[in-house]
C-alpha cells in the first residue's frame, strides 16, 4: 500500500456520513432551516445549457460581493465554500514547521488543513466561558514560529464575539503574520471586523453561503483582502473551483438580500424563546450572536439527546472530556421546529426497572450460576427455593455476595475474588456461559408503546457489559436510557442504597419515578430514592409470602408480569401526569 506523506498519515480526518438520513428536523450542522430565496431556486430551476456546458465567470458574482461588502472587485475571490477559503489562505502562507494559532474550542478545519501543510498547531484555551482570551493569545504571539492566526467572530461553538480592541491589539502585534478573521456567522450577530482589511494588510477575512443564505448544499464563500493578497490566493486556487449553479445561486442571494433580513427576525425570536426553554430544563444556556446556542445539560446532556434523536431530531452533542463535555449545539430552527423540539422534550414520568427477574429471565442463568458455583466449593446442592429464600431477606441483592453468604454459611473460608472469578466463569464467560439461557419477559411492542408516554430507563446490579448483551440480544437496548449497572455505583453502595436510583435522577428529566423491582432491596432503594416502589414477582417465584414481602418492604404495588404494568400507573395517573 502506498502511504501518503507523513503529516497526512498521521493526523485524524473530518469524516462525514456518506448517506443522508431523513430527518424530521435536522439541526447539528447550522445550516439555516428556512432555506434559500425562492429566487435561488428559480435561477437553479432555469439555468440553460451553456451555464452546465461552459466553464464560469465570476466577474458578475465578484461584483455583487464587492459591492454588498462595499469593496473593490479586486479584493475578492470567491472560492468553494468557506473551507477552502481557509485552507486556500492557510496553503498561500504557511511553510512546513511553521504554527497556526487558534482558540482551543473553535472550527477544526484549520487545524487540519494546517497539519496537511506540515505546520504545527497552538491552541488557546478558554480561562472564563466565554470571553475571548486576549492576554495568553498575545503571549503566544512571542513565538516566533508563529505565521497563521485563524479568530472565528462569532466563534463555533460557542456563539461569542471578539471585542474589536482586543481583536486590533492582536492584528498590530503580529504585523508579520497572517491572520485570518472568519465571519461565517456574522450576518447574524451585526457586527463586522471587514474595514480592518483596509487599515491592515495581513487580514484576510472570509465569509461564507451556507449559514445566512442557506447555500450550505451549493458550497460557496469568499475572501477579502487587499488586492495583493488575492492575486497571490489566485495563484493557489483551482481557477474553477466554484461551479456555476453555486455562482448562480449567489447572485440571487444577494439579490434577494431583504429575504435573509425577514427571515433573520424569526430566527433571532426562536433563539430566545428556545435558550428560555433550555433554561426551565436546567441547562446552562450560553448567550450566542451565531444562529445556534450551545447548552450545558451537565448529566443529564445525554439523555436530552437521545430524546431528541428518539423523536427523528438531530443536534451536536460533545462526549469527550474538557470545557465542552455535556454540551449541545442546537441550530435555531423555524417557529415550527421549536415546537417540535418543546414537544419532544415534554415532561414524562420515568419508569426505571431491574433487570433480572423483571425484564430478562435469570432462572436458568444467574441462579443456577448461583447453584453450580456453590456446588464447586461444597460438592453439595442449593435449592432455588433457599436462594429466593435468602433474597427475600434483603441485604444480598448481589449474586457474588448471595453466594459468599451460602458459602460461610457452610462454613468455608472462600475468598470473594476466587468466588467472582468461579461465578463469572460460569455465567459469562466472554459470552459462551450461562447467560445464554435468558429469554425476555417483557413484550417489546407494549414498552416501545409505553416509551411514548414515559421514559424507560434501566437500574441493574448487573456488570455493563452483561446487561448490554442480554438487551442487544433481544434488540431492546434502544428503548432504554440510561442504563445504570454495577460499573457505575462505588463499592458498597448497591441496593438497598439509594445511590444508583438518585444517579438516574441526576440524569434525566421528569415530573416522577417508579421503580420496579422484585426484590426487598429493590423496594427499599425505590423509597429511599423517593420513587415509587412496584414490586414485580419474578418467574420462579409467583408466591403470596414473596408479594407480602415485598409489600412488608413498602411496595405501594405488587404485580405478577411487568407487562401488567399499565393498570398500576392509570390508577395513579394524576400523580404522574
């Protein structure tokens, strides 16, 4: 295989999906949801055979920015999309080794097109959300090896602006660099940096279709810089690069400019009314001047998530660790999209349920797992009736320690991990062990029903990786989230403790809780989480003493299938509502 040269081999990609899902609205990537001027649509609609056949001119296109932007045709070159715009400036100046310097929360393109030249990337963090850092970005300034400055105003994520005294302390400090001001957002925040491209010859400020005009699809943007600094960007650019139905588009974009004007209101109104709604929700809701608003869910940021995708909506959500961790960015859509955002994000009530014995069958694997590793040590039998019998007692919802309970009862000193070892080999097994003897209880039709009118989420004494596989195996993992399991509750503080219920809560968002457990310890943790504990009466055991027993525990209700479920939660249905 051939390699490609070193700074290509070793860096990671913007992948993107090679197939479009159909969404019922789509607001991860900022496109503008009203779409173009009908007259884009129309000029596409009517182009004629020599705007396919022939190569394009831009002068016409050219003219239109100059004069929008109140400039000389001559410091304008249009260029595919704001992306290449970027990397056209990044590629035109920037020598192998040399640095590109940028805020550590911003557009990533410019890192990687600076990688793909060979350079090196400094990245300036945040010290306070999110006010521009000036003072450490003028302190990397000193760095000699220092050639692009790349400053989003606004920023992607985060929706801020640079203050223009700040932005010139920057401009004048590196008078032999290159820095690069990309406006892409700035329509919607009024506020523009253009006219230091005339106080200053190392700006290059860079625009773009996709956000204002909504031609994300046709791919079109620009630069702006003196007259110099375009001859020599033309040197670099595809003289081609920007196709004629986008060179089309553009021209009746600007055109139509009132259009964007009309419809930027409602987008400004929408933002408001959805950064309050956030806020009712417990988000943090950062002020934004883009068209989106970035949102701090903290824990429960998943769940608000899965939510939306649940209901066919898509928006950015940021997983890994650093000031970004449990973020959304939500595009603004129209007034009809913040309906249905409010609608999928309405409160229900949430039904939190055990595994074994209430979703999945463990008879025929964590029990006799419980048998054949007592059988080990003792060369004796265990009935399930005496292991129901010491559930019952409370105190041993977990099997590991049910079965270290049989075992001192015998009177052997066995040690914890030795009997984990034993019974993981046993049931697990990397997949092979007993745990393949599981059938589901619950019918999947009926909770993905019910997944309507409540969130489903799952409270196990199961390893993670247990649970996932038994609920992958009866494809039903979707319909739950979270899924909380022994990886996430600290030793010691399994059921009876509350703990891992109140980890559920600090999740998600509801107006009430139950939880449906078919042990003591299960209804015990369900009162001290102040849910509503449902007892559910496992397959192997259907006996009046245990539906006592648990209602002895505090059950307020005890039913023989969770499939029965629905007749508990109508009759408590304005408690729910």
């Amino acid at each position: 295989m051939i390699k490609p040269r070193k700074s290509v081999e070793n860096m990671n990609g913007y992948f993107v999906p090679l197939y479009e899902r159909s969404w019922d609205l789509k607001i991860d990537s900022n496109e503008n949801n009203y779409g173009p001027s009908p007259k884009v649509l129309e000029a596409i609609k009517n182009c004629n055979i020599s705007d396919i056949s022939y190569y394009p001119y831009y002068g016409e296109l050219s003219e239109k920015i100059a004069i929008y932007q109140g400039f000389s045709i001559d410091n304008i070159k249009v260029t595919n999309g704001a992306d290449e715009a970027i990397q056209a400036v990044i590629q035109t100046y920037l020598e192998p080794g040399e640095y590109t310097l940028t805020l550590d929360t911003s557009f990533e393109m410019p890192v990687i097109y600076t990688q793909i030249q060979g350079g090196q990337i400094i990245k300036v963090p945040y010290k306070e959300k999110w006010v521009f850092p000036v003072d450490e970005f003028l302190r990397e300034l000193n760095n000699p090896g220092i050639k692009i400055i790349y400053i989003a105003s606004p920023n992607n994520p985060t929706g801020n602006i640079i203050k223009e005294n700040d932005l010139r302390k920057i401009i004048e400090r590196a008078s032999d660099k290159v820095v690069i001001i990309d406006e892409t957002y700035a329509n919607y925040s009024g506020t523009t940096y253009k006219d230091l491209v005339k106080e200053y010859d190392n700006v290059f400020l860079i625009r773009s279709f996709s956000k204002d005009f909504a031609l994300a699809g046709i791919r079109l943007g620009y630069i702006i810089s003196n007259k110099e600094n375009i001859n020599n960007l033309k040197k670099v650019v595809s003289p081609f690069s920007v196709n004629s139905l986008a060179m089309l588009a553009g021209i009746e974009a600007l055109n139509d400019i009132g259009y964007f004007y009309s419809i930027k209101k409602e987008i400004l109104d929408s933002k408001k009314e959805l950064k309050m709604f956030f806020e009712t929700l417990g988000a943090e809701v950062y002020d934004s001047e883009a068209n989106f608003l970035l949102a701090d869910f903290k824990q429960k940021s998943e769940f608000i998530y899965n939510r939306l995708i649940k209901e066919n909506i898509a928006v950015k959500i940021y997983k890994t660790d650093g000031i970004l961790k449990n973020h959304l960015r939500i595009t603004i859509p129209t007034k009809e999209g913040v309906k249905k955002i409010k609608n999928a994000l309405k409160i229900k009530p949430c039904l939190v349920f055990d595994m074994d014995g209430v979703l999945i069958n463990a008879a025929n694997s964590y029990r006799v797992t419980i048998q054949k590793t007592y059988e080990n040590y003792t060369g004796k039998t265990v009935s399930s009736d005496e292991i129901q019998s010491v559930k019952n007692l409370g105190g041993y919802n977990n099997d590991w320690d049910l079965t270290k309970y049989l075992l001192d009862k015998e009177g052997l000193n066995v040690s914890y991990g030795e009997i984990v070892d034993m019974f993981q080999k046993i049931y697990w097994n990397n997949g092979e062990g007993l745990i393949n003897n599981e059938n589901i209880l619950f019918n999947k039709a009926f909770f993905e029903e019910l997944s309507k009118e409540y969130n489903l989420s799952i409270f196990t004494g199961r390893l993670r990786k247990e649970a996932m596989y038994a609920l992958k195996k009866f494809n039903a993992d979707s319909l739950f989230f979270p899924i909380i399991t022994t990886d996430d509750i600290p030793h010691g503080k399994g059921k009876p403790d509350p703990f891992g219920l109140n980890l559920t809560k600090e999740m998600t968002i509801s107006g009430s809780y139950y939880y449906f457990g078919d042990t003591p310890d299960d209804i015990l943790a369900a009162k001290a989480a102040g849910y509503t504990p449902v007892g559910v009466l496992p397959p192997q055991d259907k006996s009046e003493e245990l539906k006592q027993t648990l209602q002895n525990a505090g059950a307020k209700f005890v039913i023989d299938s969770i499939n029965n479920l629905k007749s508990i939660l109508e009759q408590k249905n304005e408690a729910v509502c």
